[in-house]
C-alpha cells in the first residue's frame, strides 16, 4: 500500500472560543471574522495539495473552515464520528471561575488513566475512541484517496491523534492545538509517522488569536 497523507485541522475560531463558552458537541456555532481569516489563511497555503477528499465532522465550523476547497470541487463527507467530545449539561455555559476547576479536576484524572470518567451528562475520552475507531476505518480503507483533510474539534483531535500513533489515552493532552493549527501524519498501511505538530506558521500573517486558558487545554 503506498503512503497517504493525512492532513488533520483543528477549525477556525469561533465567538463561543473568544468568550470562553464551552461548545462541545451540542453547541453547532458558526467561525467569527478571525476564524474565517485563519481559515482563508489555509486555504492560501495549502491550496496546492491535491486532496482527494476531506472528511469534517457534522459540525458547521468544521465544514465553514474547509469551505474554500470544497468550492474548488474537492468531495467531502461529514462523519458523526469525528466530532467534539460532548461536554454534557456543561455546553453552552460561560466558563466561571468554580466551572473552570471542575475541568481541571476532570483533566487531571484523565491525565491519571481514568479516561472512562465521563464528563456530567457527556462523554469519556474512551467513548470518543469508540466511534473515531468507526470513522477511521471508513476513511482508510479508500486505497484511492492519497491525500485527506480532517477538519475537526480540539478535544477530538487529542485523542485522534493519540489513537493513531498508538499511544496512551490518558497521554492526549500531550497534543497541544490551536484554533486552524495542523496536524500531519503519513500513514505506511501498518503506522502513522507524524510529520507537523501544532503547526501554525499558516497564520503568520493574521493577529494571535487569544482564548481562555481552558480553552487551549480541552
């Protein structure tokens, strides 16, 4: 089987993301102006790679960050599979202070193994494995596709990226990301080789995006 190479995003910036507002899976909000700009960024940089097909989950600012090569003709398909863990009854809400420790407290006994530890009326990182392992094999068995995009959610690129490489679950947050920041990995058809981590110099030219702490971490 000869090399494909995955190109995995994390989407562009949304107004939720600036405000500190936890989105998840249940919050389907659109890119702001930065997001759109990180996006269009992308787009400049990479609209050379001749991509086969992009997979993105069901969620909007997934799909609006890919928007421009999907314009170009490039098939797409959005995959329930690669959306954001659920973040439960906490979506939707302002991230306050005592929110902002409940977090960390849940980050923490990840970190410590626990990843089958639910978020409350959400989802484990192990229940988010579950149906990525779905996804990915409808997106790896296509020998035609070369070259894939992703386009998908910060939490959910973790532990993609961790399931790929084979690593621990409760080692994800090892996998820092930005909003539009890449991940690139060549898939030889028995291992992934990660090529770009975190890469952000797509945006060199745009403002740095700032976002609560938390937000950088899930």
């Amino acid at each position: 089987m000869s090399i494909k190479k995955i190109y995995i995003i994390r989407h562009g910036q949304t107004d939720f993301n600036l405000q500190g507002i936890v989105q998840g899976s249940g919050v389907d909000s659109s890119l702001n102006d930065l997001g759109r700009a990180q996006a269009l960024a992308f787009f400049e940089h990479y609209k050379g790679v001749p991509f086969d097909k992009i997979y993105t989950s069901k969620l909007k600012r997934t799909v609006e960050s890919v928007q421009h090569f999907i314009d170009l003709g490039v098939p797409s398909e959005a995959l329930i599979g690669l959306n954001e863990i659920s973040w439960g009854s906490k979506e939707g809400q302002k991230i306050t202070e005592e929110e902002d420790a409940y977090y960390h407290w849940m980050l923490q006994q990840w970190q410590l193994g626990n990843t089958s530890l639910r978020i409350e009326g959400g989802e484990s990182p192990e229940d988010v494995v579950v149906r990525q392992k779905i996804a990915l094999e409808h997106i790896l068995t296509n020998e035609s596709e070369k070259n894939i995009l992703i386009c998908m959610h910060g939490r959910a690129l973790r532990i993609l990226v961790t399931l790929l490489l084979n690593y621990p679950l409760k080692s994800m947050d090892m996998f820092e990301h930005r909003n539009l920041c890449l991940y690139q990995l060549d898939f030889t058809g028995s291992m992934f080789v990660i090529k770009k981590h975190n890469d952000v110099s797509h945006l060199d030219t745009l403002t740095v995006d700032k976002q609560p702490s938390l937000l950088k971490t899930v």
